[in-house]
C-alpha cells in the first residue's frame, strides 16, 4: 500500500514538473526576456550614441591637449572592445557598428593628418608662449 501512494506521489511530480517546464517552452513570461534583451531595454541605442559621442569627445581631447599617442591608442582598443561587445550583443543593428567603424576610421586619419601637419606649429607657438617677456604692467589692475 506504501508503495502504491509513493508510486503516485513521484509519477504526479515527474507529470507536474514536466507540463510545467513545457509550458515555460511554449509560453515565455515577457517579464522573464526582456531585462536580458539589450534591444527591449534600450541598451543597444545607448551604447551607440554613447560611442559616437566618446569617441568624438577624445578626438576634442586629443587636439585641445595635444595628447600623445600611446594614451590614445590605449583608449581606442577599449573603445574597440565596447564597439564588438554591441555587435554581440545587439545584432540587428549592423548598419549604425559599420557606421561607427567608419567613424574611428576617419577620426584617427583625422588626428594623425592634424598630428603631423600641425604638431611643429604647435611647438612654435608653445616656444614663442614660453619665451615671450612677461609684462608686468598687463597683469596689474589700476588703483
């Protein structure tokens, strides 16, 4: 008699697990995909206007400050990093990875054609700033 309520007991378990994991198959609770779906969560399009805007941001840095190269190659193999992580992750959106790989292309041709041609103008002017007298009389305030 034992046996018999065991017997019952595990074959309404193994019935019950399994309809139920069936169901979950056939019939996904949306609260159960979306947080893990960087599209539905609006990850994908922030990520590329974050990339877009970094990348240009540095570039600005990189000209204002007359940044050497290292830092920059440094910051670009992580920025490359982010950029194939949107690819895995957000496969839909070909069009704007392609769109950003362009973008880092012609941003470091542009800051290597603005490296060369204008770092020895630069130097002149930094030199010329260094060397020039310091006038006393400009940086007093009238009485």
């Amino acid at each position: 008699m034992v046996g018999v309520v065991v017997f019952w007991i595990i074959t309404v378990f193994v019935i019950g697990a399994g309809a139920l994991s069936i169901s979950r198959q056939v019939f996904p609770s949306p609260a159960a995909t979306l947080p893990h779906d960087p599209l539905a969560t609006g990850w994908c399009g922030r990520e590329v206007s974050a990339l877009q805007a970094e990348l240009l941001r540095r570039a600005g840095r990189f000209i204002s400050d007359a940044l050497s190269r290292e830092p920059l190659d440094a910051w670009l193999a992580k920025w490359d990093a982010r950029k194939a992580e949107l690819g895995r992750r957000c496969p839909t959106l070909k069009r704007a990875q392609r769109d950003l790989a362009e973008l880092r292309l012609l941003t470091v041709r542009m800051l290597e054609g603005f490296k060369q041609q204008q770092d020895p103008l630069l130097r002149r002017i930094r030199a010329a700033a260094q060397t020039a007298p310091h006038d006393q009389s400009l940086s007093r305030r009238p009485p």
